[in-house]
C-alpha cells in the first residue's frame, strides 16, 4: 500500500511498507527542490533519502488518536489492521494536524486538481447529535458517508471542522481544510469545558501565545470550540499550516509522551528549539514560561504531546501557541499533596514538592539563566491572582458561571502564594 504524502498541496514524498509491513518513507525529487520546502518532521530531514522505521512510526502515530478503542474500530470499519498505521492513514489521513495530507493514487490528481474540494454543511442539530454520540462512542465523530474523514491526535473526545463564512458548521474534503476543533465535556471532571477555555483564556491575559477558545452550546450540547493554529485564512481560502508535536520532533512514540514513563523533559524540549528554532533564545523563554503558568494553575497534563512546533518555509521553526491547558485545583478528589505534574520540575514530579531550586535547576537544563528564571516566576505569580479574578468577573457577566471557576480562581490565588512564600523564605 502506498500513499502520496502532501505538503502544502504539494506533493512532497511517498509512504509504504516494506517487505516486513513496516512503514518507509522518501521526499520526492520535486519537493526537495521547491522554494521554500520544508521537513514533514523535523526527526525526517529533507538531507535524508530514508528514514528509520521507529523514527516514521512515531510520527505517523502521533497523527493518529491515541485511544485504543477507537482505533480498533477504525480498522474494523475500513477492513485494516488497528496497529497499522500507515493503512489507518490510509482512510483517515486527508486532513491531519499540519500541513500534511496522506492521498491514495486513485484520489491524487483529484485532489490536486481540487475536483474534490467541497463542503457538506451541517445543521446545529446534526452537530449536538454527533458531540453527544462521541462522549460514548468516537468513531461517531464521522460517518462512513461523510465527504471527509480527520484524524487528530489524543484520548479525548473531539471533532474536526469548518466553520463557514454564516458562522455554520460544514464537513470539508480536497485541499479545503477544517478550522476548529469541537471538544465535549469530559464525564470524569466536572466544569471541563469551561476549566480549559478559562486557563488558556488565562495564558492569553498573561501576554502568552495560546490557541483562541470559546464555549459553545447547541440544543443539549456542550463544546469547547479552538480555532486551529495549524490553519490560515488568505485570499485564496483556508491554508494549513505545518506543525508536528515534541513526541514527533524526537521521534518518540506518543504512548511515551509522559516523562516519568521514559518521555522528554523541559531539556530535551529546549534542545529541539535550541537546534530548530528561528528565534531559540525567545522560544526557549517561552517554553520555561509555559512550565511555570502550569505549575502555578495546577496544569498536570503538559507532556511533550501538549507542546508543538510551527514548521514554516524553508524550514523555519517556532513554539506553536499553547493549547490543551486545564487546572487540577479544582477537584477535590485529586489530592494537591498527591498530584504529579506531566514533567520533572527540577528533583520532582510532584507538584507540591517544586521549590525554587527546582525552578533553577529547570532553568539551568534548559540554558536559561536560573536567576532570571526565578525572577519570571516570582512576577507570574504576583500578578496572576488578579488577572485570574478579572478574567472570572469577564467571563460571568458573559454567562459562563460554573461553580469550577470559583474554585479554580481560589486555588490558583492559592498556589501563587505558597510560591510567594517560598521567595519570602528565601529572603529571609
């Protein structure tokens, strides 16, 4: 089985199998010597004529979701092994995080030609319908006679979609890409929806970059809406944008995302930014920036996967807006004592034991300055309880009200002192 690899609705390379069902892959001539051509991984340079199959493996699965149950009936729709990544994509690889577009030889000319470029709008009712089917069952998230199939990488629940120029929603197909994101409350927390569009509304207050969130309700159903990063308007229509994720960039399966489990840390993300980066100096500030807004917020799911880079022309890399970002303080079940963050902080996994040596020795790993990294902490947490507060007072006159922000307001006041506490100690 072999596939055209897209890029920019371009064709830059050809993926198989060998012999041993194992994946291969090879840029094309033309690709290569394109203006402006860039990497489909930043671990798959265009210098190299092929690529070590556990290095593809990790970034063709980490377009792949990572629920088991999902993929197994994917494969039991499409007649293919669930463990095969490159006949997965086979069925649902057209639209991708990224630029990327995996295309059989039957579609190609089709697609670039864009004899399939169309859109199947979807009535608010068809869209509540299929967010409350996907809470039990994902594979609803698409029909098998939907124009269009997606794949979007991780556990949770979600949807892939345009949104047209009426505000409506459309299934895309071709080159026409999807534009949002649609996430379903998750049954295990409650107030999930408005936790995240809080915390990355949050980050944005803060002055960093993060992906543009809202609350969404059609009928009895509840989502969060993120506008893609990964996607451009221009002239010409929407755009992808190439990204991958640090798992990818590192050639790292996606179940290793998790440091403790054998996955990356802050310094082996910094290193990637460092090497690849276009501005890594900046980028690397960012990224430390990142890890101190989770630690203060109680953000405990900010793996490697949860960090991705924006791929431009001609190789140019940067940090990608952050996204996935969610509070654990508000939930009583989950112990603050007992709670481990996604990455080492220093010594420690666990939240409550980060001190500021931690933050120092984190700083040190990644190439900063320890001293100004400590001082960025200290202004983040001095000026996060009030922005935290103004940005509730603006949400509920907006009317989302849910009993989580008080608490997770109140738990981030929280935090931000005990770290407050810490610089006091040290003073003294």
């Amino acid at each position: 089985m072999d596939l055209n690899v897209l890029l920019s609705n371009r064709l830059a390379g050809y993926l198989g199998q060998d012999a041993h069902g194992h994946p291969t892959f090879r840029y094309a001539d033309s690709w290569r010597q394109t203006p402006g051509a860039y990497p489909l991984s930043l671990a798959l340079p265009l210098t190299e004529n092929s690529a070590p199959a556990a290095t593809l493996s990790a970034v063709l699965w980490g377009l792949l979701p990572d629920n088991e149950a999902l993929l197994q009936r994917w494969a039991s729709r499409f007649h293919v092994s669930s463990r095969n990544p490159v006949a997965l994509l086979s069925h649902v690889g057209e639209d991708c995080a990224g630029a990327v577009q995996f295309v059989r030889g039957e579609r190609l000319a089709a697609v670039l030609a864009g004899e399939d470029d169309r859109q199947e709008p979807l009535s608010l009712h068809e869209v509540a319908q299929r967010l409350q089917r996907i809470r039990v069952d994902q594979i609803a998230a698409r029909q098998p006679d939907d124009v269009g199939q997606f794949s979007l990488a991780g556990a949770q629940p979600k949807i892939a979609l345009m949104q047209r120029d009426d505000g409506g929603w459309a299934i895309p197909a071709g080159r026409i890409p999807t534009t949002h994101i649609l996430k379903p409350p998750s049954g295990d927390y409650d107030g999930f929806v408005e936790n995240e569009v809080f915390c990355l509304r949050l980050a944005s207050q803060l002055g960093m970059s993060a992906a543009s969130t809202e609350m969404i309700c059609m009928e009895d159903a509840q989502a969060i809406a993120v506008t893609r990063f990964d996607r451009v308007r221009t002239a010409q229509g929407w755009q992808r944008v190439h990204q991958e994720d640090f798992c990818q960039a590192l050639g790292v399966m996606p179940h290793i995302k998790y440091q403790n489990q054998g996955g990356p840390g802050p310094a082996d993300l910094a290193r990637v930014l460092w090497e690849h980066s276009s501005k890594p100096r900046a980028d690397v500030e960012r990224l430390l920036q990142a890890l101190q807004f989770n630690y203060l917020i109680g953000g405990t799911d900010a793996h490697a996967k949860n960090y991705s880079l924006l791929i431009g022309a001609q190789g140019s890399v940067r940090l990608a807006p952050l996204y996935d970002i969610s509070s654990a303080l508000p939930y009583a079940h989950l112990q603050q004592r007992k709670i481990k963050m996604a990455m080492k902080i220093g010594s420690h996994y666990r939240w409550w034991d980060v001190r500021l040596a931690d933050w120092e020795a984190t700083a040190d790993g990644m190439k900063l300055d320890p001293q100004k990294s400590l001082s960025g902490l200290f202004d983040m947490a001095t000026q996060l309880p009030g922005i935290a507060r103004a940005l509730l007072a603006g949400l509920q006159a907006e009317g989302m009200r849910h009993p989580v922000l008080e608490r997770m307001v109140d738990g981030i006041s929280a935090s931000c002192q005990r770290c407050l506490r810490q610089f006091e100690q040290s003073a003294s």
